[in-house]
C-alpha cells in the first residue's frame, strides 16, 4: 500500500481473541495465513496495540472519535486494521478457526453455547451444501461440408459456350474480307457482344464461386465462436463448483491442527448427528477426490469425427474429472474394520490415530461416540498412547471406567465388557428390536496391532457380512499382508504421501494418494484437557450418572435443615403434583410423578435381591414425605415377606398403615382397609359434589370442607410371594387401580421377577415402571420390552420408563442409609488409578464423624416429625386400628348393659374394635378349639363376667385354669375328673331344680373328655337342660373340641346358639363349628384365646379377655 493509502481492499472483520493477540503467518499456530514470511503478532494490551515491524509498508492510525482508534498497516504486502476488540484481514486470507467472525452472533457470544446449568449445547452444523448432481455439455453444431468441385469445371462452360460464335464469326468476317463483301461492322459488333457475354458469364461465376467460400468461412467462424463461447460458459461453471467444494470440503472436515484448539467455545464442536450421512467422515490429509458433479459429454457420429470441436467436451470432462487438494475422508460408518499400515511397530504408530482421534473428538458428542484403545505398555510407546485418555470420549458412560488398557488382564476386562454391549446389540437385530438402538453410541475401536484383535473377545464382531451393531474397529500393521481378513479398506502411512486402498474380496479395488496431516501427541492431549470439562446432555441420560449418590447430596445439601422441609411444605400441593426425586440421571435429578397427569397413578418396581430395590423404595417414600405434608400425602407400606422395608418409617408422621409379616389376617386387614378407604373415599366426594379428591382438597383449603383427604400411596413390597400365597389379594388390586385413579389411591408393587406375576389387568393400570438389576435378560424384556436392565451391574442403578417409552431414563438411585455426619470434614486422600480409571487401591484418609452415627434416613424422619410438630400437623389418620393385642385384660374393657364381656371383636371393615359379648338369655354357649387354643381361659372370663348367682355349677374336666373358682363362695358346686357319678348326677338335679328357682348357670370344661369319662350316661341329663333352657332363667356353657360324635352330639348342636371357635387343626372345622360354607376369616395361629364367631352376620376374629385376679365380678343377672 502506498504512503496516501490509495489502493484498498476488501477486510474481514473478526473479533479479537481474548488473548488480545493475533497471530499471522504460515507456522504452526498461525490465526491469519500468509504466504513464506515468517510470523507476526498484532497485540492489544490495556487498551495499546503493539504492531509488528512493517516490510515494504508503514502503518498509520487514524482517530475516529472518543478514545476509539482505527489503526491500518501493511505487513508483506497485507493490508490489517484494528478497531477496539475488533481485528480485520483481507478477505483473500485464510482464517483459523479460532478467529470468530464479527458479523456471527452465534459465534460472536460463544458463552450462549453454554446453558445455565452448565453443560454445552452444540449449534446446529451449518456446513456449506456441496453442488452435486450432473453437468451436461452439448455437442458441437453439425458442422457443414464445403463443395469440393473443380473450378475449371465451373468456369468450363461459361468459357467454351461463347467459343464456337466467336470462331463462326471470325469465319465469316475472314470470307467476307476475302472476297470483298461488306457488312463488316455487324460481324464485328456481334463478335464483340458474343466475347462480353462469355467474359461477363466467366465473371460472375468465378464471383459466385469466390463468394460461396467466403460465406462457408463464415459461417465455420460463427459456428466454433459460438461453441467456444458455450465451452468458456461451461469452464466457468465447472470452475465455479470446483472451487465452492473445495471451500466447502475445507470448512466441513477441517485439518486436525484446527479442530485440535477446539473447546466449550466453540460453535463447531460436537456439531455432527448420527442421521448425516458424514457422521463418521473423518479427515486424514490432503489429496485428491472425484469431482462431484458428473460431466456428461456425447460422443460425437461418423460425420463429426473430423470436426475439430468435437473433441472439446472431452478435454473440459477430463479438466474436472479430480479436486486437488481437498480433505480425504475415512468414512468409520461404512467401514467396519480399517487398517492402518505404519511400516514399524513405532514408526509413527500413534500418529493416524491421533488424527482419527481428533476429528472424531472434535466432531462428535461422548454421547455419541465412544472410543476405545487396546495397546501393549511393553511394545508401544506409552506417550503415544496414553494422550488419548484425557479425551471424554474414551470414557464410559456413567464415567466410572476409561476404555482404554495397555496388559493383559486390563485388555480381557474391557474386551469382556464391550463383548457384553456388543452381545446385547446383536440379540437386537436378530430379533428386530428397534428399542434402545436410537440411544446406542458408536464404538470406535483402536487396536495398536493385529495380535491384539486376535485375543480380543470383540473380533467376531466385525464381520463384513454381519449385523450393523454401531462400531467399527482400526488395527495397525507393519505390512499390508498382516491385516486381518475382515479389512475393508487399508491405509498405507507415510509422512510424506499416504494411500487410501479400498480392498474387496477380489482384490484391491480402488487407490487414493494424499499428503497426511501431521498431529502429534502433546496436541491432542491439550485437546482432550480442554474438552474433558465440557459436558453435555445426551439421549437416554446415560452420561456423568454416579455410581452412589447420598439423599442429601441429591437435593445439594450437607445437613437437614437446609431441606427446609416446611417451606417445602407450604409449596407442596398433591392436586398438582406428586414428584418423588429418585436419583441422578445423566444431566441432573431423575424424578418421578405419581400425579395420574404426568407418571401416575401406578406403576411396578422390579429389581433382583441386591439390587436396591429397597432402597429405592425408602428413598422414594422418604422424597415425597419431605415434598408434601401429612395432610397433602399418606402412605400404607405392605411388606409381605417381613424385610424390614417399613420398619423404619414407624414415626413418619405420613404413614396411615403398616403390615410386616407373614400373617393372613395381616394380609385380609389390608385389603379390607383398602376397600373401606375407598369407599369411605367415595362416600366423601359425593357427600361434596366433588368427583376428584384433587376438587376436593381445593374446597378444604377455602375452609369449605370438614378435613384433608389426602393423596394415598400403596407400596407393596414382594408382590410375587404375596400372590402366590394370597391369590385373591390381585383381583382386589385390580380394582384398586382402576377406581382409585379420581380417589388419589396410588399403587406401587416391586417385585423380583413380573413374569407370571403381574397379570394384564395390572399391566394396563401400570403407567410406569423402574426397573433395577434382573436376573435375566428375558425379565427386563418382561418389564421394559427391553434388555437393558439386564446389563446394570451397578446396584442401586435402575431405568425409569413411562408409558410407551414417553420416558426413558438411566438413573443411579439415592442412598438414604448413608451416614448422616454434616460435620465431617474432607480427609487427605491417595488413590492409585488404573489407565482403565479404576481404583487399583481404596481410599485413605481423615474420617472425622459425628459419634451419633445415624443415617441419613434416620436424620430426615427427624425432622420430618420436628416440622410436623412444629407446624401442628398430627399423625396420618390410621386405614384400620391396630391388631388386636395376644393379651387383653378384662378389666380393661367397657361394661355393656345386660351382656357378658369377654373380650374384643376385630372388624376392619367397619374400622371399629367393639367389644365381644354374650347375651344370657340367646342361648348356650359353646366355645370350640384345638389344645391350648385357649377354651378354658374362655370359660373362666365368662365366669369372671357373672356375679350374683344363687347357683354356678363348674365341672372342669380340661385343666387347671378353672380350679381358681374351686373355693369361690359364688361356686355352689366344684367338680373335677375325681368327682362320682353320684355327685355328677346331684349336680344336674341341682341345676334343674335352681332353674326352676332363681336360676343358675352350668360350665363344662371340655365335654368331650367329660362324655367319654361318664360313658355318656348324662347326655340326656344335657339335653333336659338345653331343652329346659329357653324357659329357665339358667346358663349352659360348655367347651369342646367341635360338633360331633366324641363331643358335642349333632342333636344338641341346634341348642348352641352362641359358639365361639377358636385355632383348629383342620379349616373344615371352622365351618362345622360356625355352620358356615364358606370363610374368609381365621384366628391368627398360635395365638391363644385368639378365635371367630359370627358377629352381626358376618364372620369376624376376637380375641379373649383374660380376667386376671378378679373372678366372678362382672355381670349381675
């Protein structure tokens, strides 16, 4: 540029690095390429720029306004200026990808690639779009064929036609003169006019002919012009497309030294979908590729083969059959074994693969690709090799492992553990299955020598003829003749020039030349240091999910208090919804909602023993109880097997019921508690013209309801063993999830295996389902219709599906049971790590803890209860009372008017415990049931209840129980297994005559035992008393084994008509005793005093009272 800046060029306009410096040159880390003349640097520090020395130039700064300065210098005959934070070169010149242009917003605040909760969010890829397609060239216009005619042919016959008159009249004009006549002057003139027409014949045909090929000449000139013209048009055009692929190949695969500077910055980074055809295109040098657009030329016929013009459109096609010095691309998709030929175990073994290593870094997200290395620490060098373990993308996707290894044992386990995905993938295909394949990342697997594929596990993979499982593999070689048989395409590297050899089954097929790329080590090591940060969200989650997460650090906090579960609380509304925090996932908290709008109602939890179902399960319980108040949410925990799931929320001031144990009547509590909740539920809503409970809550929190009715939770721990011992329970269960969607009842059933135990009813109810380890793969497809919960390996690691996978998500479950220390402080620590990232040794250091120990989950219930008593909330109202006590005491009980209490009646279908009576005057009684079920201690509370009697007639032939009423003054007559028949026969004179006094009252203790040894001889002495009972004012109450021969005679059955039956050895008793066909109801085994009777028409359970020290104070008749 001269002194006065005359002569300007077009400047591109970039923003100023924030370095403040920019770099032009030709060497390696050169911003701003150009031309052989070393480098400059153009710095801006502290509002100063600093200006290379000029070459052949000068710079001057001109001021604009303010303090801005506009500064402009040539440099080797560059022109640059500056403004501000803004850099500008010429057009012309090459820029890094490093220099953001000014006018890209996108590319101008490369922080809005970056989300709030910091993880990076690639741009969309706009990538030039190449011009394909077809070009056709017209072949030449028919050229013309010039007369070839002889000219004197031409000519001859103007010439010779004129020839004969004038030989005639030069004759005549000879003989006149000869002999004197006259008439000369018209011979002559006639000879004149006769040469002139022949002259004037020759003429204008001699001009035609000239005149023919000076048009056909013309014409010829006409035609190659246009042509030519046409051709120059066409060169254009090629040229055109030619260079606009070449630009567009250099900006779509970019050379590894400019991707290598990628970072979280950048608008290129991670840019590529695994749907673009080029996904795994990835660059390895310079060289030369088929043009794009296929040139069509038509061969030219027979006739035009002369036509100089014809050949033309063949030379334009052979011009443009090649673009020079574009990127040559491997495509990883298409091929599935590549291998790369480096002449020497270490002659640059590492360097094609740094370079594949960077484009696929630079290019695709971790959750995409995933690369992995198996190299030997003995045979190569391990700088080489171990800068690929700072990229993301060799890491696992829950990062607890590095898929790379450099021995033996460390190359069996990782073979073994792709073996297992690629396994899973290829069960897939073969039976079709599209679930999860939109979630697979590709695997790129590098193998530093053919040795190395040979005793991997993962080498039958890669046949060319197999299934597609989404990985490919690169194995090194020494010799061409060393790759193993399952290579598709070869590379043979050499610094200088490098060769693409496409191999087929026949043979080489196709060569590419190329001048590689050059990348070395350190390169992408700082690459993979500066992406290892970035992170980002992928489908499915599967990224950066830890491997144990505690309660407290799900929710981001150190002690409970920073819960604030009150506010929470406050916020808290079940009519809007019911989220439960789960755990982790890939990119932040994995939750659920059982509001029937979102993941509810109902759902199924499966999971192996050791899976962590259980503490998933308390995990859960223990989120929604700090999320809502007892008033928004109840829960009734059922676990069948005993496990000690719902022992730990006893003081949850949430919890409406709680079953843990084996017993049947437990099981029957739960389900008529169930149904009456349901009921009670809709009895409610209909009493308040509501037909939600969600409606519901709204009118109690205007203060137009009477109380809270809150959303209930079923959970059903072991559901599988609780229907193969109660098959009923299901078909209740059903109807619990199908009414109990407008009700606010949620169920939750987990379970080790769902195959052959959640029926379709319950499937259909089902809308989602968390699926932990399983046993097999044919279980996860039962719960998921998927097999990836079979290869979680992780305990406590599940997936969360909803719906037809409206949701489906990884997630490591939250451990509540850690140790609950918010003092402790963070120890040294010293691990030693495997190049695999494993722990190779545990961790060691400062302990520091609270001496209390709790956990966590113990620590949350705590303030839980704190809140709630705080804020003045009582306990969840109970579903059903508790069972009743093995021992009541009779003093305890209410009097009843007229009635003998003995005891209490459970009935959970009413949700009331009333006491057990017995009306003196409806009959007797007869109490039945198996040794030591509790007869005697029967009779002696039925004793205890009587007082003031003139007469009470105890024969105790069971045991000693009734021998305390052997000295009472109430007891007229005591007689035992010693006592006589005469005695025996006085004692029933006795009570028939005081029942035709002022009556009395006869107890039998086991009548059986008493028939036997008496030899029946008083049944009819029984039968007078029975008969004689409606009209005497007396009391008959005896004890048996039940109603038959050898006890109770069937012809006084009719006479009882107040029996108790007690535990019997043989259900059919139950019936025979309760004259009943059919029974729902059974006393709780070995529980003595524990029996059924019918109360009010139903079959309920009592339990005996015992009478303690205070016999016969009770009911006076």
């Amino acid at each position: 540029m001269s002194e006065e800046m005359e002569v300007w060029k077009p400047l591109r306009k970039y923003r100023l690095p924030v370095s403040g410096k920019v770099t032009v040159g030709d060497e390696p880390g050169g911003m701003i390429r150009c031309g052989n003349f070393g480098t400059a640097v153009f710095d801006r520090d502290k509002k100063e720029w600093r200006f290379p020395d000029p070459v052949g130039g000068n710079t001057r700064v001109k001021k604009i306004s303010g303090e801005g300065k506009l500064w402009i210098q040539e440099w080797n005959g560059h022109v640059f200026a500056g403004l501000a934070d803004f850099f500008a070169a010429e057009e012309e010149l090459a820029a890094d990808a490093g220099m953001i242009p000014a006018e890209d917003p996108e590319r101008l605040h490369p922080a809005r690639r970056m989300m709030t909760s910091g993880y990076f969010v690639p741009a969309p890829r706009q990538n030039l779009k190449f011009a394909e397609g077809e070009m056709v060239i017209e072949p030449p216009p028919s050229m013309e064929i010039p007369e070839t005619g002889s000219t004197i042919m031409a000519i001859g016959p103007a010439a010779t036609m004129a020839l004969p008159m004038v030989l005639g009249y030069g004759a005549m004009a000879a003989v006149n003169r000869s002999e004197g006549y006259g008439g000369h002057l018209f011979i002559y003139v006639s000879l004149f006019t006769v040469t002139a027409s022949a002259a004037l014949s020759l003429f204008w045909t001699v001009a035609g002919r000239i005149q023919q090929k000076h048009s056909f000449r013309n014409r010829e000139e006409k035609r190659q012009k246009l042509y030519t013209s046409y051709l120059e048009e066409k060169n254009r055009e090629a040229e055109e497309i030619c260079k606009y692929n070449t630009a567009a190949l250099h900006q779509r695969y970019p050379a590894a030294a400019v991707v290598c500077g990628y970072n979280g910055k950048r608008s290129e980074l991670w840019n590529r979908d695994p749907p673009e055809r080029d996904f795994l295109k990835m660059r390895v040098g310079v060289g030369r590729v088929p043009f794009p657009v296929e040139i069509k030329v038509t061969e030219p016929g027979l006739a035009q083969r002369e036509d100089p013009l014809a050949g033309l459109p063949g030379k334009l096609k052979e011009r443009y059959e090649w673009l020079e010095k574009v990127p040559v691309c491997v495509d990883l998709e298409a091929e599935k074994m590549t291998g790369i030929v480096i002449g020497g175990r270490n002659f640059g073994a590492a360097t094609p693969a740094h370079l594949l290593c960077a484009q696929i870094a630079a290019a695709c997200s971790p959750g995409d690709v995933r690369l992995a290395c198996f190299w030997d620490r003995e045979k190569d060098d391990p700088e080489a090799w171990e800068c690929m373990r700072f990229l993301p993308h060799v890491w696992s996707p829950d990062r607890q492992i590095r898929y790379m290894a450099d021995c033996a044992g460390q190359r069996r386990d990782l073979g073994f553990r792709l073996a297992e995905v690629l396994r899973e993938r290829e069960l897939r295909r073969r039976e079709n299955s599209t679930a999860g394949m939109e979630s697979e990342e590709w695997l790129v697997i590098l193998f530093s020598s053919p040795d190395l594929l040979e005793e991997a596990l993962i080498r039958k993979y890669f046949c060319p003829e197999g299934p597609d499982l989404h990985a490919s593999a690169i194995v090194f070689a020494e010799r061409m003749e060393q790759l193993p048989k399952q290579c598709t395409l070869g590379i043979r590297y050499d610094p200088t020039v490098s060769r693409l050899i496409h191999l087929g089954v026949g043979g080489e097929k196709r060569r590419v030349d190329f001048q590689p790329d050059r990348m070395g080590a350190a390169a992408l090591r700082k690459m993979g240091e500066n992406l290892l940060p970035v992170r980002i969200r992928t489908q499915g989650g599967k990224e950066e999910i830890p491997e144990q997460i505690t309660f407290l650090e799900m929710y981001g906090v150190k002690t409970t208090e920073e819960l604030d579960i009150s506010g929470r609380w406050k916020k808290g509304r079940a009519s809007e919804m019911l989220r439960a925090n789960l755990g982790r996932k890939g990119g932040g908290i994995c939750y659920l909602d059982l509001h029937e709008k979102y993941h509810g109602p109902h759902g199924i939890i499966a999971g192996a023993t050791g899976s962590g179902k259980s503490v998933l399960m308390e995990s859960s319980i223990l989120s929604l109880a700090v999320e809502y108040s007892p008033e928004e949410l109840n829960f009734l925990l059922i676990d069948y097997k005993g496990g000690g799931t719902a022992d730990p929320f006893e003081r949850l001031p949430h919890l409406a019921g709680k079953i843990s144990n084996l017993s049947g009547a437990n099981v029957r509590r739960a389900l008529m508690a169930i149904k009456s909740e349901n009921t009670r539920r809709q009895q409610i809503l209909a009493e308040y013209g509501v037909n939600h409970v969600d409606r519901y809550m709204e009118l109690y929190r205007r203060g137009e309801a009477f109380g809270p009715l809150p959303h209930l939770v079923i959970v059903i721990d072991e559901f599988a063993e609780l229907k193969k011992e109660q098959p009923e329970f299901m078909q209740e269960l059903v109807s619990v999830a199908q009414v109990g969607r407008s009700l606010g009842v949620h169920l939750i059933l987990a379970t080790q295996k769902p195959s052959g135990t959640v029926s379709e009813n319950i499937w259909s109810n089902s809308h989602f389902r968390i699926c932990l380890r399983v046993q097999s793969r044919q279980d996860s497809m039962d719960m998921l219709r998927s097999p990836d919960a079979a290869s979680i390996n992780i305990c406590g690691r599940a997936i969360l599906q909803v719906g037809n996978n409206e949701v489906f998500e990884l997630f490591q479950a939250a451990y509540c049971e850690a140790l609950y220390d918010p003092e402790r402080k963070a120890g040294r620590s010293a691990k030693l790590i495997l190049t695999t990232g494993e722990n190779a040794l545990r961790e060691c250091g400062d302990l520091k803890g609270s001496p209390q120990r709790r956990k966590q989950l113990d620590a949350v219930i705590d303030e839980v209860v704190s809140c709630a008593e705080n804020a003045g909330i009582g306990r969840a109202a109970p579903l059903w009372l508790p069972p009743l006590g093995r021992r009541i005491g009779l003093s305890q009980l209410p009097s009843v008017e007229g009635k003998l209490v003995l005891g209490v009646v459970d009935d959970p279908q009413n949700q009331r415990q009333p006491p057990l009576v017995i009306d003196p005057l409806a009959g007797a009684v007869a109490v039945c049931g198996g040794p030591g079920s509790g007869k005697s201690t029967f009779l002696q509370t039925f004793l205890a209840g009587i007082q003031f009697l003139p007469e009470v007639i105890v024969m105790n032939y069971g045991g000693t129980v009734l021998s305390s009423f052997q000295n009472e003054p109430q007891v007229s007559i005591y007689l035992d297994r010693d006592s006589t028949k005469d005695e025996i026969s006085g004692a029933f004179d006795r009570m028939k005559k005081c029942g035709q006094d002022q009556g009395g009252i006869l107890v039998i203790d086991d009548l059986g035992f008493f028939r036997e040894h008496t030899g029946n001889r008083f049944d009819e002495d029984l039968m007078q008393v029975l008969r004689e009972k409606g009209r005497q004012k007396s009391i008959l109450a005896v004890s048996a084994a039940g109603f038959g021969f050898s006890d109770i005679p069937l012809r006084m059955a009719e006479f009882f008509r107040q029996t108790f039956c007690l535990e019997q050895t043989d259900r059919v008793r139950y019936l025979d005793v309760l004259r009943q066909t059919h029974l729902d109801v059974y006393p709780e085994k070995n529980t003595p005093g524990r029996g059924i009777t019918v109360f009010e028409g139903r079959v309920v359970e009592f339990q005996t009272a015992q009478a303690g020290e205070c016999p016969l104070t009770g009911l006076q008749l």
